[in-house]
C-alpha cells in the first residue's frame, strides 16, 4: 500500500503543546495503524518462505547424494 504524501502548510503562529500533542498523537496512530496492516502479509512471506525452505532442502540434498552416488561407482 503506497500512499503518497500530503503537504503539510506551515502555520503563521507557533504550535501550542496541546496541538502539537494532538498531531504527535494522530502521527503514532497513523502509523502504527500502517505497522499492523503489513503484520499478516509479513507472516504470509514467512510462512511461505519456510514451506519453501522445508521442500527445496530435502530435495536438494536428495540430488546431492544421487550425484555423488553415481560420482563413487
């Protein structure tokens, strides 16, 4: 999900704590709403990385002792 960005306008007077609280605050949750989104599809990658892992090693170390098999006789 690519979100492009938004300008920001510059305010004539300086920020106050509280509004500069509130947009800190509204800054975490935008962007930890983002972090939580990408959790599921990274699990997704994980998961598929290690199902690939757990076939393509046993059959590759298969194809290795086949090789040196017919390599010794």
């Amino acid at each position: 999900m690519t979100m492009s960005p938004t300008p920001v306008s510059s305010p004539l007077e300086p920020m106050s704590k509280t509004t500069f609280a509130d947009h800190g605050r509204a800054m975490v949750a935008h962007h930890g709403e983002r972090i939580l989104f990408e959790i599921p599809r990274a699990l997704r990658r994980i998961g598929l990385f290690f199902m690939v892992m757990a076939v393509s090693i046993p059959v590759f170390l298969v194809g290795l002792l086949v090789v040196l098999w017919h390599l010794g006789h």
